[in-house]
C-alpha cells in the first residue's frame, strides 16, 4: 500500500488548524476548530482504506482483491453524520450565548476564580488518620469531652484532650467530629460565589 503524501500534508494542516482553533477561547472558533478535526479525520480513514477499486458489487468473475474495501466509506459517512450534530449543536450554544450576552467569548466567572484560588489541602480527605464526620462520638471520647481510659496510650491526646492529626497538625477530636454536623462552626454561613 502505498501513501498519498498531498492526502497526509492537508491532513497534518488540518488537525493542526483544528486544535488550535479548538484552544481558543471564542465559540465560533471552537466549532471551525471541530470541523476541521472532523473533516482530517475524514481523509485519514480515507486514507486507511487504501487503493481505489471496484464498486462492492459481487460478481463472480472478479477477484476479491479487486474490490474496494466498503468499511471506511461506511466510516466516513458515519463520521459526517457525528459531525454534523455536533456541528448543529454547537450552532445553538452559540446562538444562545450570543442571545444572552451579546458575546462570543466565553469569560470566568466569579465561581471559576473562587474555585481555582482554594487550596487543595482538604482536611477530610487528605489527613493520615481519617477525620471522623459521623454524627456518633469518637471512641476515645466519653460523653463529658473528656479522655477514655486507654486513650493515652495510643499517642492521640494533646494537653489532655483527644486529637486527630490532620495535615500535620493536631485537631481536638470534638471539632473533627462536628465538621460535617449542622450547625458547624467550621462552615461560612455566607452564600457561595460572591459577597453579599
């Protein structure tokens, strides 16, 4: 089999205009971005199918190595059909976003910017000893806050009172147990995304 080398230089063009387009940051650009994409794709499978040949007509006097080979054509006509509906829908997203805003960019919005500032150290998910967020006691802590008996002795008690490690530092074990309790301490009353 031998290759186009024209067939593969305008597919190479075409996925490397198509994913820059798809980088960037305006819609419409995006959608040229996925037409692109999809019509290189088009001529790799294309080009996968190899030689051109005979209809796939079955006759007996030809040879099967004489005919062309149907699933990339079935592929083909697949992937217009994908393409179109994405195509389509893209259209609407567009349409829309231009309706609401009168803008094609799409821009960060307050939640983005909060979400990119947390930190990710959560003190749930990524303390050594695991946080008890249950609304049941700690074992190691009796009905009065105190310390149980035997508590001591397995290194989880600071200055008296029972502690988790979470970070790398000590938690007093009554706040990790009401982390996720109504009520928190630990949780801004505050509405999310913005300030009031």
């Amino acid at each position: 089999m031998s290759v186009n080398l024209t067939l593969l230089t305008v597919m190479g063009a075409l996925y490397a205009c198509g994913i820059y387009l798809i980088l960037e940051r305006s819609l419409t650009r995006v959608l040229l971005g996925l037409m692109l994409l999809a019509n290189a794709t088009n001529l790799l499978i294309l080009a996968t199918g190899g030689y051109a040949g005979l209809a796939p007509i079955f006759d007996k006097a030809t040879p099967a190595e004489d005919y062309n080979d149907p699933l990339p054509q079935a592929l083909i006509l697949t992937s217009i059909v994908i393409s179109f509906a994405v195509t389509a829908f893209m259209l609407g997203i567009i349409y829309r976003t231009w309706v609401l805003a009168r803008q094609d960019e799409i821009q960060d919005d307050a939640e983005d910017r909060r979400v990119a500032e947390t930190p990710s150290f959560d003190a749930e998910d990524d303390s050594i000893i695991p946080v008890e967020t249950s609304e049941f006691p700690l074992a190691m802590v009796g009905s009065d806050g105190s310390v149980t008996k035997g508590a001591e002795t397995k290194g989880a008690v600071t200055n008296g009172t029972a502690a988790v490690m979470t970070g790398g530092r000590p938690m007093r074990a009554d706040k990790a147990a009401s982390e996720e309790q109504p009520g928190s301490l630990n949780v801004d009353p505050r509405p999310e995304g913005g300030e009031e």
